[in-house]
C-alpha cells in the first residue's frame, strides 16, 4: 500500500471515528432499507443522526390559479443516540454539523414511507460540501425512518390563506455515507 493510500486511509478512519463518536446509531439492517435507496458499492456510513422538528410549508397560488402546500423547508435538530444536539438541517437542503462540516444534497430516488402520514423516505446525492469534519467526504445521504411531516389538509390552503406558513412536527434518521477508503481504486482522492 501507498504512503499516500496509507495517509488517506488513516484520515478516513479518523474521520469514520469521529462520526461513530457523534454518532453511535447503527445502520439498520440492510433488509430494511429499500432497494432504491441502497447507496453505491464501496460507500460505508460515516454518521447517523436522528432529526426532529418540523417540515414548513407555504400555501400558495400555483399558476393553475389553484392554491396548495408547498414544501418552504426543513427545520431540525440533529441528535446523537445520547440525544446530544450535534447539528441542524434546514433549506437546501442542508445539513450542518456542530465541526463546521456542511453538506447539501439533491434527491435521487424516494420511496413512500411505510408509516402512514409520514413523508417519504429519501436517497440524496451530495452537490456541495463546505467546512472540515464528518461531512467532508459524504458522498450520499438517507434519509429513513420517517415519521409524520406531510403538509397539511388541502382543504387549509386556499386563496384567502396564500403565503401562510404552516409547520408539521416530524422526525427521521439520517445516514450520511462515504467512500470505503479500503474500497477506493489506486490514485482515488478516497
């Protein structure tokens, strides 16, 4: 092996270290997450973190004329499995670590939530990275366990209501994933 792979692999499980400090949930089974939103081969979680708060919505006109809820952003704690605050996830979607490390990501696939009124649960591809810490080699994020966060009735959104805001309590799991640096070809910054 590489000094240099060897470098990497030893940041990589620093880091690796550092999330199951924060941390500490374990992956569920991999039965239990949905085919779609398994992450590519050779990616491993580096942090799970619970989220709780709220999914905020916007009643608005839609250019049909017709009103309806529309999702304005999440607004959440991030906890360790102690219930330590580790971070916050808010527009973005983003989510930013109490370390400074920050990611944004892009849903690439979803599928609906067992529990019923629950928002979907999420497969995220990460566009953008800022700080140093955890996150700073994320790659894709799920988001799992899902509980309540659908927008409110239809029937509360209408034109005399346009720009309401309105909040639905949830809470999810989060699993952030990167590279395997084991995994990684020669040459890989991973």
């Amino acid at each position: 092996m590489s000094t240099q792979r060897s470098m990497v692999r030893i940041c990589r499980l620093a880091l690796l270290t550092a999330g199951a400090a924060l941390a500490g949930s374990p992956l569920p089974p991999a039965a239990a997450v949905p085919e779609a939103l398994r992450t590519p081969a050779g990616e491993i979680v580096v942090l799970a973190a619970r989220a709780s708060g709220s999914q905020i919505y916007l009643c608005a006109v839609g250019a049909d004329g017709k009103a309806q809820w529309t999702l304005k952003a999440p607004d959440a704690e991030l906890r360790d499995d102690k219930g330590k605050i580790i971070g916050h996830h808010s527009a973005g979607p983003v989510w930013k670590l109490n370390d400074g490390s920050e990611v944004t990501g892009k849903a690439t696939a979803r599928v609906d939530a067992p529990e019923p009124h629950s928002i979907p649960w999420l497969l995220l591809s990460v566009v953008s990275h800022a700080g140093r810490g955890v996150l700073a080699a994320v790659t894709h994020i799920q988001r799992i366990h899902t509980h309540g966060g659908e927008a409110p009735p239809a029937a509360q959104c209408d034109a005399t209501r346009a720009n309401a805001e309105a909040r639905s309590p949830y809470s999810a799991d989060y699993y952030f994933y990167a590279p395997d640096a084991d995994e990684a070809p020669q040459g890989s910054p991973y």
